[in-house]
C-alpha cells in the first residue's frame, strides 16, 4: 500500500512540474531550446538573432512582416 502512495505522490509531483513549466512559457523552437520566452508586443514578429555568449534572444522588432532579423542583426 505504501509503495502505490509512494508512485502517486511522485506522479502528481511530475505532473504539477511539468505544468508549471508550461506555464512559465518555456518551450523549444525550431532551431533548439530557448531559455525563456519573453513577451514583446511587436508589430510584425521579434528578432530571430541569438547571442552567443549569454543564450538570449534579442529583443527588438522586425521591421517588415517577411524579415527574421532586426535592423541591427540584418
């Protein structure tokens, strides 16, 4: 009995983890996993560039509705 309270405590630990991390607005793209999704509103879409030393994603907006980069990552 106590093993079947074991499995189901974990299993709803498993669970409430990976909810909240949904949650959190972590999720992989196309090109890989991308360390948090952040809320910009823009226009068109936000810049597809990455840094390399730190992993982020750059923060300005596209210009046009058919560009991947900004003004600075063209």
């Amino acid at each position: 009995m106590k093993t079947l309270q074991k499995i189901l405590f974990f299993s709803a630990v498993a669970l409430t983890l990976t909810t909240i991390s949904f949650a959190s607005g972590e999720k992989q793209s196309e090109n890989g996993p991308v360390a948090s999704k952040q809320c910009y509103t823009c226009q068109y879409d936000q810049c597809h560039a990455v840094a390399k030393s730190t992993g982020k994603r750059c923060q300005h907006c596209v210009s046009n509705s058919r560009d991947l980069y900004c003004w600075q990552h063209k």
